[in-house]
C-alpha cells in the first residue's frame, strides 16, 4: 500500500477508551518487534490531547518505553466533525477505529477513509452496521482501491481464519465446520466493559431494521455443499469470486456448570424482555452490572482478570476426499482443529486488529485485487495473517485428521 506519501502508516482512533488504550499498546510493542524491517510511523487519533498523552505516558510506563511519547504523532479529532476526520485520514494508510458503538459512530470514519483514500479496521461486532457499510460503501472503496473491513477483533478473526485454516488442512474438500468456543476464567472471574453491552442492546432492539437491509440487499442462497448444517458473509465472496466450495458453518459456545448455566438462562431471560422496550433499554444501558448478573460492568476487567483469562475455538469439519463425489456420497473425512489465545476482549482482540492492520500494510499482493468492504475471511484469506498471528500468541493448530 501506498505508505510514502502519508506521514503515519496506522493511527489509532479512539486510543483513549477503554479498548482503544490496548491497542495503543499493542501497535507500541509492534513498533519494536525484532523481525520488523523497517521503522512503523503511527499516530493516536481523539478529541483530547490531554487523554491521548496520559494513553501513551501509560502505556509507555506498562512497556518500560520512556521515550514512547515523544516517538508517536497526536492528531485532534471529533466524530462529529467531518473536517477533522478527513484530516486524520488524510495522514494514515491504515486507520484502526476503536469507537463504538459503529452503528452510530463507525460511518463518518469510513466515509472520511474512502474520500482521502486511506483503509479503515475496526472491531464492531454489530451485523446492521457491518452489512449496510458494505451495501453502500463497498463500490466506493474498490473504486478508491482502499479496504475496510469490520470485525477484525474477537471473535470475528478467530472463527473467519479458523473456519479457513481448517479448510486448508483437508486433504480433500471441507463441506461444513461446527465451533465451540470456551472462555477459561482465573479465581477472580469475567468481566466485560459495557462498551459491548452496549452494542448488543442497540442491536437486539433495532433487529426489524437488520431484517428489512437484508430484504434490499435481495442475494442468492449460496449453494450446499453435503448435508445441510442447522449464512456466512466470507463463505458467499469466496464461492462468487474465487470460486472455492463453500463451507456451512454453525458457532456453539460452552458455558460451564449448572451455575453458569442458571445465570446465563437468566440474564438471557432478563435482555430480551427489557431490550424491547425504551423505558428497558435505558435500564439495561444504566445497570449493566445488575442485568448481566455481573457479566458486565462500567469499569470493565481488572489486569488480573485479563491476566488470568484464555480462550479456546474448537472446530469440528467434515468433508470428502479427494475424486469423491459430493452429491449422493456421505461425508468421508472429518478433521478437528483449534485456535487457543489470551484473554478474547482486550487481549486477543488488539492482537488481532492490528496484525490485520500490519498485514494490509506488508502483505497487498495476496489481498483481493480491487480495494472494497470486506469480512476478515474474504480480505485476508491469501495472505499470511494466520502466520503473523501464531507469532502473536494466537495459535492455530490441527488436533486430529481422519477418514471416516
């Protein structure tokens, strides 16, 4: 990608809230890695100058980098402010946005990224924004030659590279992948900052609206492939345009004992009656805590909850081997493999973003030809992303391959 001609080549939006400080940290530590080449100019992007510098002084602190503050750019902007946006993007290649929720803050991000021809990463976990940001901007983007592309955090990266990695290790062709994933906490427990709470009560309560963007966007059923699993975004680019058979997939997550179980049942219970009210959502914003059953909170994990939590994606494939037929022939390969990291929210989730970040910056011969609105699977399928994150501590591996 084009890194010369602009002065940073990522910048961090948002890098002082709660999640845009990890990976403010995150890019730190990259910027020193032993096997990079070359240097890595890169900037903090916000409103506050004053909570910027404290971001990077922390951070500077956590890494013992004393000099950390004076090596990296400040760049004032305001989401509500159009100029601004377009003058941080118009001095990044890459622009890693932290600010959430996307559904009411992600666009003027990526309106400002495609006109001043900079890519744009984020971590929204939100199906309204991310299908409607690729209704409308994915032509813009191709024509810009720029990329942008949603979900690149937990468990978006995980699942997208998992579901493809566990294809590439087939010998034959891979038809369907059920996961499960497992949260491993230490003595002290989960805790999510309500950032993402957030996101889920906007989501659930506006759910009429994800239905009447998917009527419009009117697309053909990808076809099956073996016998039919109990509709994935990545799986439809790479049946239409690289012409790869494509996989059905199904995402199961483990929750423990009874006691998690009862928990869960109940806060379950709890979201979904509150969330279709105003009066409901209002509480459910105002009381995290309580509604959650302690799940999430406005003060988010303490450092030794992160420190002491893990994740483990487990998949389950089956497919045909190789000059076996697939219409009337059952499944004859099955294979299991796995994908174990850090902590998923803070943790996992800057790694993942910003090695998607330095791969779209190191790696665009194996990116898909023409910029555009992409998932993480359909963007970084060709490259060395899972490479990159195994380095990382996201490790994929393969735990068994066998013919039925």
């Amino acid at each position: 990608m084009a890194t010369e001609q602009r002065p940073f080549h990522l910048v961090v939006f948002g890098a002082s809230g709660f999640t845009g400080q990890f990976v403010t940290e995150e890019v730190a530590r990259e910027q020193v890695d032993p096997e990079r080449s070359s240097r890595l100019p890169w900037a903090v992007a916000g409103r506050s100058r004053e909570k910027l510098q404290r971001v990077l002084e922390k951070a500077a602190l956590k890494l013992g980098r004393p000099t950390l503050s004076s090596e990296v750019g400040i760049i004032i902007c305001d989401i509500a402010n159009p100029a601004s946006l377009d003058e941080m993007a118009k001095q990044a290649t890459v622009v890693l946005n932290c600010v959430g929720p996307y559904r009411f803050y992600g666009e003027p991000v990526i309106k400002a990224c495609i006109e001043n021809g900079a890519s744009c990463i984020d971590i929204s976990g939100e199906p309204q924004f991310l299908e409607l940001m690729q209704l409308k901007y994915h032509e813009k983007a191709a024509d810009k030659g720029v990329y942008i592309i949603g979900s690149s955090g937990f468990d978006s990266i995980p699942a997208d590279l998992g579901v493809i990695y566990t294809r590439n290790k087939m010998n034959g062709t891979l038809t369907a992948v059920e996961s499960f994933l497992t949260i491993h906490s230490g003595p002290e427990g989960l805790s999510i900052h309500d950032g993402t709470w957030k996101s889920a009560i906007y989501g659930f309560g506006d759910q009429s609206n994800l239905r009447k963007l998917r009527n419009v966007s009117n697309l053909k059923p990808v076809p099956l492939i073996g016998p039919k699993l109990k509709r994935r975004r990545t799986q439809r680019y790479l049946y239409e345009n690289l012409e790869e058979s494509p996989v059905q997939y199904a995402a199961y997550v483990t929750v423990g004992g009874i006691t998690s179980v009862i928990k869960l049942m109940f806060a379950g219970l709890f979201f979904l009656f509150f969330v279709r009210f105003g009066i409901g959502r209002q509480l459910l914003i105002k009381f995290p805590w309580f509604f959650s059953f302690g799940y999430f909170s406005k003060q988010g994990p303490t450092q030794k909850q992160i420190d002491a939590a893990s994740f483990t994606l487990t998949f389950f494939g089956q497919g045909y081997s190789q000059g076996t037929g697939t219409d009337k022939n059952k499944p004859n390969i099955k294979i299991c493999t796995q994908v174990k990291g850090p902590e998923a929210g803070y943790v996992a989730t800057p790694i993942a973003m910003v090695q998607a970040a330095m791969t779209l910056l190191s790696d665009a011969s194996h990116l898909p030809k023409a910029g555009g609105v992409f998932t993480p699977g359909a963007a970084f399928s060709k490259t060395k992303l899972i490479d990159r994150l195994n380095k990382h501590g996201i490790e994929f591996s393969v735990i068994s391959s066998s013919e039925v």
